[in-house]
C-alpha cells in the first residue's frame, strides 16, 4: 500500500522534472542565439566555417574535434575544415553508413564505441539542408574519450546546422 508521504513525493517529483526541463530548454535557446550570433556577423566562407568550429566547440568543450564537410563543384563531398584540441593527424572522410543516414535520409546521427548506443555516443554527424538540399555535414568528435554526447547534444546540433546552412548558402551567394 502506497502511503499519503509517498504518493505526495511523487506527485511533487513531476512538476520538479518538468521545470528542469524547461530550464534545459531556455539554455539550450539561448545556446542556439549566441551561434546565430556568433555566425551571421560574416559572408565570408572561410570565415564563417571557422566562427561556426569554434562556436561548437565552445558548446562542446570535451569534443576532440570538429569538421565540417561541404559539396564541391563536382558535387564531391570533402573536407572543408577542422579544428579543435586534439585534431587527427589523418583526418578520415565519412564511413559510408554515415554518409547514407545522414546525406541521403537526411537524419542525424549518434555513433556510439561501446555496443549500446542508448546512453550516448563518440560522435555526431548533423546535415547541413537549406531549402531542400544537403550541403554538407559537420561532424563532432570526443575522439578517444569514449561516449561523451547525448541525444540532447544531437538535438543542439541539429539546431545549430540549419542556420549554418542558411549562412553557408548566403556566402555562396555573395562569393
């Protein structure tokens, strides 16, 4: 039998994760403002690839490294920039799998270095579309720290990708 203390500490412990979550969400606002900010200040791509790389890894200060892979003019995805503490001497293109999900499905992705990738992952792969079209991929790596980012970090940079792309689109515009 549930006693009057405990089902009044349950009903008390819903408003409290539902205000929690709402303070996650303001941050996360407020976090996706500041990349707005921080990237809309240039039509330059160069300069706007490296805003965006060290606007990310500010959000993500654990991650290894962050590279942001664009469609040339014969339509070849290569890398256009990387940056970060710990940047591979070798930096590897996309694994095909990615490449699928993310380029032709069009979702993000949350690899994982252990077996479930319930908990978190090692990477993220996010598309970047504007007006339909994939443009590129930016990638966040933990490289060697395990599964550091959570479904709530996809989300964030998701957020972070559509403006991107809006903003890579403009300087294709303005080159």
């Amino acid at each position: 039998m549930v006693s009057t203390l405990e089902a009044s500490d349950h009903a008390l412990q819903r408003p409290a994760r539902a205000l929690v979550q709402l303070e996650d969400a303001f941050d996360d606002l407020g976090t996706l403002y500041s990349f707005m900010q921080a990237i809309t200040k240039t039509i330059d791509r160069g300069e706007l690839l490296h805003l965006a790389g060290t606007k990310i890894l500010s959000i993500f200060p654990a991650a290894s490294h962050v590279s942001v892979f664009l469609f040339n003019a014969d339509d070849a995805l290569r890398l256009a920039h990387i940056a970060g503490p710990r940047v591979p001497a070798q930096p590897m293109g996309l694994p095909d799998r990615v490449k699928e999900a993310v380029i032709e499905r069009r979702t993000a992705v949350l690899t994982s270095q252990t077996i479930s990738a319930s908990r978190g992952g090692a990477d993220m792969y996010v598309p970047m579309i504007d007006r339909e079209e994939v443009l590129g991929v930016i990638h966040v790596s933990a490289g060697d720290q395990g599964d550091i980012f959570s479904r709530a970090d996809l989300d964030l940079l998701k957020g972070m990708a559509a403006p991107a792309a809006v903003m890579l689109r403009n300087t294709r515009t303005h080159a």
